[in-house]
C-alpha cells in the first residue's frame, strides 16, 4: 500500500516507541466513529422530504431492532454558511486537507462567532494520527480523531473506513485568503505540502454554500452505545438549487475496544440496511464534495489503491440492448411492469422509482405498448436516439419471434384443452405480477389524499361508468397538471432558523 511521505510530520514525531507530537502531546485516540450516506440532492426539494426520509430511516430500524428517539423540533432547519479554501491548483485538497469556514445565523443575521476547521482525511489511521493537526493558535478549539464510515463508491450495502483528523477553532482572528505561507504559521500541518510557500489561498470556485440541516433524532443500539443523527442539504445561493445531501450518525466513545461488540454490529448492520433497503435515495460517490467540479476532478492521489476504485464505466448501446432483450424475453404479458422494475430499478440502478413512474405515465399515455414506450424511452434518456433504438428492437425481437412461432402451433391446437388451460395460468400469473409491482411502487406515488382522489376518480370513470379512456386522459389529465403545476420553492430562511453551534464535523 502506497502511503504519502509528509517530512515536516514525520519531523513533529518523536519515535514508534514513545508516539508523541514534538509539543509532548502523545498521539490522538479515535474517540468518535460516524456513519455517512449521500444522498440524491433533487429527493430534498421541500422542507417535507426531511420528515419523509425520517419516516424511512425509522422503519429500517425498527426492522433490524434498533430504538429510535425523535427529537422535539426535530425538524426545524439551522442554516449555515460554508466557504471552503484551497490554492488555485487545489493542493490542500489533493494532499488531503480540507480548510472550511462555517458560518451560523440566527434571526436572519449572521453570528459574531463562527467555525474555522482543517481537516486530514486517510485511509490509513496510523497517517492519520501522526499527522499534527494541533494549531498555533490561542483560543477555544477541539481536537476531533473520527473514523467515517462511507459506502462502497459502486455497491449498495458495503462499508469503508477513512480516518478523520480535525481541529475546530471558534472565531479565530485569521485571514484566510493571503499567501500559504501566512496560513501555514497557524496551521503548522500544511508544512507539509510542498508547493511556493507564496501560493495564494482563495475561495474555492468562488461559491457560497447555504449547509441546511436537522437534527431528528438518535438511534440506541444497545449496551450504551448511541449515535445522534443528522439530515443536512447543502444548497447554492445564488441559484437555489440542491447541490447534495448528507445521512449521518456519530457515537461517542473512550475508547472503540471498550464498545460491546453486539452493540457495534448492530450499528453496522443498521448502517448496511440503510442503503440496501431505501437505494433510491442513496448516492453512490466519495463525500460532500462532488459539486466542486474542478476539485473533484483533482482528487488526491495519495489514498490508498485498494479503497479508491474506479468510477463506472458508461452504460453502452449493447447492454441497453441486452437487458431489454431479457426482459423482453422473460416477461409475461402485463406483467412485464414488474420485470422493467426489477431490472432498471432494482438491479441495474439506471432508474429510482420516482423516474420509474415518471417514465411509466408517459408511456401510458402515448399510442402502443407500454414496455415498448418505455424501452425507447429509457434507450433515450440513457444514450440518446441510439439507446432509443437498442431498447426498442432489444424489447421486440424476443415477443416477435416467440410469437410467430407460437401462433404458428396455436392455429393447430386451439381446441386443445391442456393449451387453454396454460395460457390462464400465464394470464394468472400476470395478473399477480402486475399486483405486485402496483404495491411495490404506490404507496410511494400515493402520498397525499389528492394522489388517492384522482386514483379513485380516474378508475370509477374507466371501469364503473366506461367513459372512453383518450376522453378520461384529456379530461382528467389536464386537471392533475394544474394541482401538481410546479410552484417557487423558497428556501428556509435564517429567519426561520435557529442558532446552534454544534457540528458533527
């Protein structure tokens, strides 16, 4: 395994045999292990959604036995404002470092008193640890030694670990946009980068992130270890768009030995159930730093290999084509719904349920088959007009033969009892499959009494009072766009906030 060589921190270490830094402060201790999950930013676009995926969050744990408390106003927002810094060429970053601001405000103002962090994350806690992260700085801090638990970057259900080296400092009179020089006589551990001490340090990408968060609840996994969650949203300002979001839970603790170990795997069997039991909310990547474009692009190179792995491959035109094949080929009537869900969904992950329906209602609106509409459809919104066509003729091909074949023995044995008798069982089987699928995907379409209403009204008008379906859709259709009709989301204002200093971070 490939480590980096810090000299200016391998210089603050006195020996192996006496771990101490060379202020004679021996070496931190991991007192804290928090649990992390991104999540898909554009599932938080009303305040509502926090409550929601709260709601879920207790189910999973009700089913793997662990206690939830919800908080008293567990969910009202604290806004903050977040700068991060980095030197144009991002070389906090790509050596590990993170330097981040974190501003709080209260009644529509920002406070007096605000947070300066740096940050050193490795997969490696023995780099972790020795790496001196105490400042030169007279004032309030805290020294955090945390391992993070992360997802797999391309696997629902896993785990990693990297360790998290912090320093919290509390209104500090420092300026931060200034030579690397200047910031390295508080933060001695930036010695370490070996770059013009000269190199500026500014704003990066020039934006301002608005931090939305609440705290909800915590979680007992038993023999005294619990964790506190957290369901935060980072926003940009000055466009009001989702940028990412965060699940988080931490416990505290003297020391990890110390820990029962039936409380610990239960912790970590919850913190699996989550991702594999609510996928649709999960979003597979490192940390909350992706929106930075440019910094993401420049990674560190120094993590270990065996933690890094690479990204997806794009989904090409022949695997587009293969799946529908399969599906078109293991399908059975309208129970090819619940084999689209199952594949693009479950399996494959090219969809979430919400862009499931979305694409369903289209395709059920719109002339011909709906697993063919929806082949195209999906074909496209994956590669474009040639997804369209792999998806279309992948779909096809397996019906088209099949039944060729079929209606050729058919038109000879359409007096057979035994075939009658197999094609009810095959429209049964369909039926059920169709039944399945509608309560796998409703209770999450039916939310609302509203959703239920059209629901009702659209099946009496069909199946009670057989009013012609292109009648029902041009009738009742127009009605639901215009309840459902988007509406300007204002964002949680500071004023609606409250002030609160404590940060999982």
């Amino acid at each position: 395994m490939d480590l980096p060589k810090f000299p200016a921190i391998e210089q603050r270490i006195m020996s192996s045999s006496a771990p101490h830094y060379s202020d004679g402060h021996p070496l931190d201790k991991v007192h804290y292990r928090e649990y992390k999950i991104l999540l898909k930013p554009d599932r938080f676009f009303r305040a509502e959604r926090f409550r929601e995926y709260w709601k879920i969050l207790c189910e999973i744990a009700e089913h793997c036995g662990v206690k939830v408390t919800t908080n008293q106003g567990a969910f009202h927002s604290l806004v903050r404002e977040v700068l991060f810094y980095d030197t144009n060429a991002f070389d906090l970053y790509r050596n590990a470092f993170i330097l981040r601001k974190r501003t709080f405000y209260k009644d529509g103002w920002a406070e007096r008193d605000h947070e300066l962090t740096i940050k050193f994350r490795h997969a490696d806690k023995d780099v972790a640890a020795r790496t001196d992260i105490h400042p030169r700085l007279e004032g309030e801090r805290r020294i955090k030694f945390k391992e993070e638990l992360l997802p797999l970057k391309n696997e629902l259900g896993g785990m990693r670990s990297l360790y998290s080296h912090n320093c919290v400092l509390i209104s500090p009179e420092i300026v931060l946009e200034q030579g690397l020089e200047d910031v390295r006589k508080f933060f001695p551990a930036l010695e370490a980068i070996d770059i013009e001490p000269k190199t500026k340090i500014e704003l990066v990408n020039n934006v301002a992130v608005e931090e939305v968060q609440v705290d909800p609840g915590a979680f007992h996994f038993g023999h005294g270890l619990e964790a506190k969650a957290t369901i935060s949203v980072w926003r940009n300002r000055a466009s009001e768009t989702s940028l990412v979001a965060e699940f988080a839970f931490q416990t505290k603790f003297h020391r990890l030995d110390d820990v029962h170990q039936k409380a610990l795997a239960l912790s970590e069997k919850f913190y699996r159930a989550v991702q594999a039991r609510a996928p649709e909310w999960v979003e597979l990547g490192t940390t909350r730093r992706p929106w930075f474009t440019k910094w993401e692009a420049k990674r560190p190179r120094i993590m270990n290999k065996n933690v890094a792995k690479k990204s997806p491959s794009p989904i090409t035109i022949a695997e587009i084509f293969l799946t529908f094949l399969a599906i078109g080929a293991t399908s059975f009537g309208g129970g090819v719904v619940a084999y689209l869900r199952s594949s693009l969904v479950t399996k494959k992950g090219w969809l979430d349920d919400d862009s499931f329906l979305e694409v369903l209602e289209i395709s059920q609106t719109l002339p011909g088959l709906n697993a063919t509409n929806m082949a195209v459809l999906v074909g496209d919104k994956l590669r474009g007009w040639p997804g369209a066509l792999a998806g279309f003729f992948g779909i096809l091909l397996p019906g088209a033969t099949l039944i060729l074949g079929l209606g050729i023995l058919y038109a000879s044995n359409s007096h057979n009892a035994s075939v009658n008798a197999i094609l009810k069982g095959v429209g049964a089987a369909s039926v059920g499959l169709l039944l399945a699928v509608t309560l796998q995907i409703g209770h999450k379409q039916l939310e609302k009494r509203l959703d239920v209403v059209l629901v009702v009204v659209t099946l009496v008008l069909v199946s009670f009072i057989h009013v012609m379906l292109p009648i029902v859709l041009l009738t009742v259709g127009p009605i639901a766009v215009f309840l459902y009709r988007p509406r300007v989301h204002r964002p949680h204002r500071a004023d609606d906030s409250t002030y609160d200093k404590r940060s999982t971070d």
